[in-house]
C-alpha cells in the first residue's frame, strides 16, 4: 500500500538520514488545524537539507497568507507591529540563505521571497 522507497521526499535523494517533519506550529505560534485541506495533512520525510528549507517555506507560506488577509483588510497577524516586523526580518533572513552558494531549495525560490519582501515595504508598518 505504501511504495516509498525511503528516499527524501523532497529531492529524491537516497540512502541519507530522513527526519520526519510534522510542523507543530506555524510561524505564527498557532497550531495547524489538521482537519483542513489546506494545512500538512501526512507527515512527509526528507533529509537534512530538504527539511530545513521546508520550514522556510512554511514561513513563508504562513507570512504571505498573512500578507494577503492584511491586504484584503482582514483580520492579519501583520496588523500586530511586532508581527510585521518579525516577519520581515524572518524574509530578510530567508532571503539571505537561499542567496547562499548550495543552498537549492526544492520549495521556495529567491525571487519568490524578494517579490514578498518588496510587496511589504509598499505598506506601512503598523503602529
Ligand atoms: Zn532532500
């Protein structure tokens, strides 16, 4: 029933130590709601370098649906000050290693982060 070949799910490779990645809490601090469609249903495995850039996309994902309720004028964590700040560093950050030599991520591409990062200085931070 399960034809996985204990390879990371990610970029394939094999025969490398897997971790399982459940992600407990976004970036955000809230529990992910299981029960959705839209959140990480089945735990998935991927090597080191794999899960370590699934948790920049995860906060990334997490900061741009965030970015997006603000812009819709929802309810948003980015309305907090600390929160928009937070995760402005958090993509300067994120931008900062996917800008590094080696680091391919499977998930999230530089560009993707820039094109966030200048969509959120077009707004004013939240006082
Ligand atoms: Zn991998």
């Amino acid at each position: 029933m399960d034809d996985w070949n204990h390879s990371c799910q990610a970029c394939g490779s094999p025969d490398v130590p897997l971790t399982k990645l459940s992600l407990g809490k976004d970036f955000f601090g809230r529990p992910y709601d299981r029960l959705s469609p839209s959140s990480d249903q089945n735990p998935r495995w991927y090597c080191t370098s794999c899960s370590f850039h699934k948790q920049l996309q995860r906060d990334f994902r997490d900061i741009l649906a965030e970015f997006d309720k603000l812009r819709a004028s929802f309810i948003s964590e980015l309305s907090k000050a600390d929160e928009f700040r937070r995760a402005s560093l958090r993509l300067y950050e994120i931008r900062t290693i996917l800008d590094a030599p080696k680091q391919t991520s499977q998930f999230l591409s530089n560009r993707d982060v820039t094109v966030l990062m200048e969509r959120l200085n077009t707004l004013t931070m939240p006082v």
